[in-house]
C-alpha cells in the first residue's frame, strides 16, 4: 500500500505543480476571463458587482485550483492504493 500511496503522492504533486506554473506563466489571464465572465452572469441574474467580484476573484486563483487538483488526486489515489492492498491481501494471497 505504501508504495502505490508514494506513487500517487508523486503524481499528484507533479499535477498540481505543472498546473500552477501552467496558469501563472503560460496562461495567466484565464482566471480573470472566467471570473468577468461570472460576473457577467451574475449580474444579468440581478446580483450586485461589488458583492460578486470579491468572492469569485478571491476564490478563483491558479493556487486554489492547483490545490484543490493535488489534493483531489491526492485522495483518489490514497483510495485507490487501498483498495488494491485490500484486494491483494483478501484475494490474491489465495492463489500464491
């Protein structure tokens, strides 16, 4: 288990650090777009800008989402070193 455990940490770090230096150096005004675009939104549904803007610009940022990557990736791949420990210690000890 430890050993798929390190190998998903691995890949989860390289994820999310190629992921934070995606959006802060090739693409870098991608969470602005998004965020104007929310705004827009928000205020054709009758919402007030200055409520808005605040908590998407505060929200959407390439650290958050690169975080949110690592840490997802990170979860999935703990569950999923369990479940083939817990496959390989019930059921496949069996046929050795």
């Amino acid at each position: 288990m430890r050993d798929g455990f390190k190998s998903a940490a691995l890949y989860a770090l390289l994820s999310g650090s190629l992921l934070l230096a995606y959006y802060n150096l090739v693409e870098p005004e991608h969470f602005r777009l998004r965020v104007e675009e929310m705004v827009q939104r928000g205020m054709a549904e009758g919402q007030p800008e200055d409520i808005i803007r605040p908590r998407l610009e505060k929200f959407f940022t390439p650290f958050n989402y690169a975080s949110i990557t690592f840490f997802a990736l990170l979860a999935i791949g703990g569950a999923q070193s369990l479940v083939i420990a817990i496959l390989h210690h019930k059921v496949l000890r069996r046929y050795r």
